[in-house]
C-alpha cells in the first residue's frame, strides 16, 4: 500500500513575498507539504550574489506559513542545491510555477519517479481572504493593529509572542488611511495583499481589515470583537490606544520589539527604504 502522497515544493524564498505564499497555499490542497529551501551558497552560486535573508531567517519565515508542514535544508552539491530522493514507496508531486519548468525538471521527476505539477499563472492569481484559523472559547482575545507594508521576520515574531496571550486578531490598516498616516508612496503593497500575507501566519487566528480612521482606525474591529487585550510595540505605542482602552476597559501590552533567537532586527522602514 502506498504511502500519502508527498508535496513537494523547493527555492530560496528569499525575500518571501505573496506570489511564493500563493505557490504554497495552491500546493497545501494536495496535500502536506515539505519545503526544500535553499542554503546560501546555492543562492550565492545560482544569482552571484549572497541572499538578502540568512537562511536561517528564511527558515523561521517559512515555518510560519500555515501552509506549510515542513521545512528541510537541501545541502549544496557544487554549488547547486541537490533534491533527495523520497522512499521508493511514496508518491510525490513537485508543484512549481508554470514559469519555472523545464526539460532537466522533467528528466529529475522522471529518474526520482516524482510528479511535476506545474501550474499555470491564473492559478496563482489573486489574494484569497484566508479562512480563520480555530478559535478557543475559553482563550482571550487579542488584538493587534498594523500596516504590515513588508512583512518580515520582525512582524512574525511579534505575532509569535503575542498568540500567547489568546487568539490573535490583526487589524491590518486600510489603504486610505495608511496613506494618511504615512504620506505619499505609502502603502507600498494594496491592503488586499497585505492582508492577505498576514492571515497567511500560522499563529494569527483571523486578519481584518480596518474601516475607521487615524491611529484608532480599527475601533469599529474593535467594538465588534470585544478584545480582552489590545498588544503594541514600542514604536506603535500612542496615548490614543491607550485611553482609549482604558475608557474600554481592555488591558493595554506593549512588547519590546526583540527579534527571534538568532535573527538581526528588522523594519518595513529599513527594507523600503523611505
């Protein structure tokens, strides 16, 4: 009897953006999928260039795809990352862009008895709203509010730190609004992206879009879901929330902004740059 099938899905996903999360939520409906990612020196020997993320950054990011089940490390052969070979009794399918096959992909899934999946572009396009992910009665509620124009290794660990304390909601400010509060060119990505790629982190239970306005544009959010606590950092920290939660009576965090073990600090300010 044959194993499940396995899902397969190999890069560098470095500077992980939405088109690879849609690869991956496109591969999870077939089944559980393992990443094969990358170390530096295939990146370096395939682009000329170091990556802009370690790897282990790119590993923590990826492990926080609620799409993904596994991540393992493909070791540089010559420079060139080098697939396993799966158990002579496991089906795999290799899904990638239709972009990215080829004739020496082919031949590998051939030799390796893997399947290529290809998918086409439309199957990759738009940005479903992701479902909520399970909610528990008996947790707290949380909420945090946010632009998340570039979401990075920074923003997962915040959200990481925060699902402790219940389920998480993020507030994921609207286009009009961030473009008051930050000014022209902002935001970089449209809010359907944005969120999008916030309700893509496994430790967020649901992201919402903002309807309201300034620094407190997700009080309507608020005043439907009924938090018990409202999670800052320290940059995000204003004497509006924090009167505001006090005349709510929600109990008002602020987090310092530490990075995970191991990982340089990053902004959305530094990786923009403006």
């Amino acid at each position: 009897m044959q194993d499940q099938v396995q899902v397969v899905v190999s890069g560098p996903f470095d500077d992980l953006r939405s088109h690879h999360v849609r690869l991956l939520q496109e591969a999870a409906r077939r089944g559980p999928v393992r990443v094969l990612l990358w170390e530096d020196a295939a990146i370096e020997c395939a682009t000329g260039k170091p990556p802009q993320f370690p790897l282990a950054e790119r590993h923590y990011f990826l492990s926080a795809i609620r799409y993904v089940h596994s991540v393992e490390v493909i070791p540089a052969e010559a420079g060139l990352p080098a697939l396993p070979r799966p158990a002579s009794n496991q089906a795999t399918d290799w899904v990638y862009p239709q972009a990215e096959d080829s004739p020496a992909r082919r031949q590998f899934c051939a030799q390796a008895g893997w399947r290529p999946v290809p998918l086409p572009p439309e199957a990759l396009s738009g940005f479903p709203e992701p479902a909520p992910g399970p909610m528990h009665p008996e947790r707290k509620k949380v909420i945090v509010t946010g632009c998340y124009d570039w979401l990075h290794s920074g923003h997962v660990r915040f959200f990481e730190e925060v699902s402790a304390l219940g389920d998480l909601y993020v507030a994921v400010g609207n286009d009009a609004n961030v473009r008051h509060l930050k000014g022209a060119g902002h935001p970089l990505l449209c809010q359907a992206e944005r969120l999008y790629m916030v309700g893509s982190i496994r430790f967020v239970t649901q992201a919402l879009l903002t309807t309201g306005w300034g620094w407190l544009d997700a009080e309507p959010e608020i005043r439907r879901l009924r938090p018990d606590l409202y999670a800052v950092n320290e940059d995000g920290d204003k004497p509006e929330k924090r009167a505001f939660c006090e005349a709510n009576g929600i109990q008002y965090v602020v987090l310092k902004r530490v990075p995970a073990p191991g990982l340089p600090p990053r902004s959305s300010t530094a990786l923009r740059g403006f």
